[in-house]
C-alpha cells in the first residue's frame, strides 16, 4: 500500500517513542487512567478530531468525518497492572498507586498497552494528514481497565454507540512475544471467553483439637478444587476447549483455629457458548453440592464478577484485512496462529454494536532473541504479556504497530457499506 499517508512517517515515529516512553515510565491501574487519557485527548485535538474524555470512566473517543462512508472504529486500551517492572530499561516504572482493595502496590504497562495506546495516535495522526486517501468516519477508542474486563461494558453502559457513530467494522490489534515486525493472525474465535467468580463458603468455626464440633470450610474448599479440576475432563466434549483455575484459595488466620469461611477465586476460558453454560452451570452445581454435603450452615455465595466473551475475528473481514497486510508488507512477516485462552473484551464493542470485528497480532520481541530460545529450546522462557521482564523493543514494534492499524483502517475506509456487513 503506498501513497502520501506515509509522509513523514519516519519523523512522526520518533515523536512516538518518546510519548510511549513516557507513558511506560507513567503507568495508571485501571479506572486510574486520568493522566494518560488527559495526553491522548490533548494529542487528538490538534489533529482534528472531535474529542470527549470521561467515558465509561476515563475513556476518550475521537471522531473524524471525512465524507461519505462507511464507520470505522479503532480501538487501544490505556490501563497497567500491579506488577513490579524488571525490564532494567532506562525509562522502566518506579510508580506505585493505591489499587481498589485499598492496598499500595507496584504499576507496570506489563501487557504493553503503552504501545497500543502509542500505535493508535500514530495511526490516528497519518490518516488526519491525509484526507485525500479516503472518505468515511474514522472512530478512535482508547479505552480503560480493560485489565479488569470491565472497560469495553463501561463505555458501551455509557451511550459509546448512542452518543458517537456505530461502526460499520470495529479493528483492534495486540502486541505479544512474537518477533519484532511480524504480524500473527487467526479467524474465527481466536481468544477465549474469561469469566471470573468470587466465592464464599460458610462453615463453623472451632478450635482445631475439636472438629467435631465444627464445619470445615477448609475442607470443604479443598472438595470443591478437587471436584472442578473434573469439569473440563468429564463434562467437556474433547472436541471443545476450557480452562478452569482455582488462583486464590484464602482461609483462617492460625493453625490451631478452625474459620467461619473460606474464599474462593475461580477464572474460566471457553470458546463457545454451549460450553461455556455447561462450565458455569458445572461450577456453581459442585459448589451448591459441596456445601449441602459438608452440612455448612448457610448456602454459599457466588458472585461472576467479570465476563468477557469469546473474542471472534469475523471470518471474512479477516481475510480481507489480511490481504492488505500481505501486499503491504509480504508475506513473509505474516504467520498463521491458533486460539489462545487469553481474553480480550474488544469482543463487547463488536456485538454491541453489532459490526464484524477483526483482531489480530504484532510482535514485540527482539528477534535475534526469539530465534536463538527457539534454537535452543527455551522459547517458554521468553517474557510474556503480564512477566515484570515483558516490554517491547521500541522498533519495529512501534512502526509496525502504526502500519498495521493504517493499512487496516484504509482497508476499509471508502468501501461501500453493505460489503461490510
């Protein structure tokens, strides 16, 4: 793909390097992104765009028409976790905020949001320069806590699709331990649906020398991990896919003290929604029966606190947009890559809106590095999205992730709508 939207490309990403270093060296948790919403609203608006903050929280939604067209959305996320960065990089974070629970803790852009946010105002500023190279109405997204699985909703609870024009098509990328420069793609499901369920089991406290006298719920909690670990072996059909973790089991404060309580933390990944139901519906009947067989004094209580759906990159679309990314780039940097059980809530803009949406992936790792631990056999040991050692080297990440969202867009952007649907 060439033409005059590449003009100063070259220039313009080394004023983005120094905004994504700055926002890396000034990661927000999610629902705390003030700062860094506040620089990509102030970014936005010398470009033309039509620019509100504060929605769905610390969203900020950019609109540009451009003409007759069809609607194209764009989305980044903004939001970092409580992670400890041990990237050893000049510019690594030193913050530490105040997380919901009340709790001080480190903050590090460990899923490489940063870079999103960074790729999508490059992105946002070729297509402003060149007007000429196509017609329609570009919507830029940068949306918050999508760490929590919660963003996308906000924004969608808070009018996106009342108050800003419904997409025709919705685009979002991610960057991951792929090699510097390469592209990784998938159609159809390609994330997981990830669901998230708070638990507590109610017991009888007592002291430890007496457990006659009590209801274990440290016991029963361990019936109940024990019991779930069986759901993806016996109730799963093999030819469908599901993880079901246990990641936080909390109980009692002294060895000799039976508790009244114990907690439970469960996440889930599927990629259908019969499945899906059938795990949901799996987990919360074991719970119910668990409690019923331990005599526990009170039914327990269970709470799905995130629910994030499969996240599908329409099949078509995904091919077209593909294509693009092969003539533009060749083929060689492209690479097919199967499901992961990672999740994404971009999948809540595309229904919401009901839009096709394609998704997909751009490397961020050295590539003499990956090269050399694929050689070797330690490729599991590269730092991943999440890893306190995870940040992408700068290039090609930086210029690859502002072509892929440009080509993408301008795929799109012209096009007669009912050749999107």
């Amino acid at each position: 793909m060439t033409g005059t939207v590449w003009t100063g490309l070259d220039q313009l990403v080394s004023e983005l390097a120094d905004f994504y270093r700055d926002l890396h060296e000034h990661p927000e948790l999610s629902l705390q992104e003030q700062r860094t919403a506040g620089l990509v609203a102030n970014a936005l608006r010398p470009l033309g765009f039509d620019v509100t903050e504060q929605v769905g929280g610390t969203g900020v939604v950019g609109v540009l028409r451009n003409g007759d067209g069809p609607v194209v959305l764009v989305r980044a996320d903004l939001d970092a976790l409580p992670v400890e960065e041990e990237t050893g990089l000049t510019y690594a974070s030193t913050a530490r905020a105040t997380d919901a629970d009340g709790q001080e803790v480190p903050v590090m852009h460990a899923c490489g949001h940063d870079m999103h946010t960074t790729c999508l105002l490059g992105a946002a500023t070729l297509l402003s320069r060149d007007p000429g190279s196509w017609s329609g109405t570009l919507v830029v997204v940068f949306q918050p806590a999508e760490e929590l699985g919660r963003g996308a909703r906000d924004m969608v609870d808070d009018g996106l699709f009342r108050r800003f024009p419904t997409p025709d098509i919705v685009l979002g990328q991610h960057v991951g331990p792929l090699p510097a420069g390469t592209i990784g793609h998938a159609s159809g499901s390609i994330m997981a649906a990830g669901d998230s369920a708070k638990v507590v089991l109610h017991g009888r406290g007592g002291h430890g020398s007496r457990p006659e006298a009590t209801v274990d719920p440290v016991l029963m909690a361990a019936h109940v991990v024990t019991r779930l670990q069986g759901i993806v072996g016996r109730e799963v059909p093999p030819s469908e896919s599901a993880v079901v973790t246990v990641g936080r089991l909390q109980a009692g404060t002294k060895d000799n003290i039976i508790p009244d309580t114990a907690e439970l933390g469960i996440n889930v990944r599927t990629y259908s929604a019969r499945t899906r139901t059938l795990v949901h519906e799996a987990i919360e009947r074991i719970i119910r029966s668990e409690a019923t067989a331990s005599a526990a004094p009170r039914p327990p209580e269970l709470e799905w606190t995130i629910a994030v759906p499969p996240l599908i990159s329409d099949p078509n679309a995904t091919e077209t947009t593909v294509a693009a990314f092969a003539e533009h780039f060749g083929e060689q940097r492209l690479f097919p890559l199967p499901p992961l059980a990672a999740s994404e809530d971009i999948g809540v803009l595309g229904e919401a809106a009901g839009a096709p949406m394609v998704f997909w992936f751009w490397g961020g790792l050295d590539a003499d590095m990956v090269t050399a631990a694929l050689r070797d056999g330690r490729f599991d040991q590269l730092p991943t999205n999440h890893s306190p050692r995870f940040a992408p080297v700068l290039e090609p990440t930086l210029t690859t992730g502002v072509e892929t969202l440009v080509v993408a867009a301008l795929t799109w952007l012209g096009k007669p709508v009912e050749t999107l649907g």
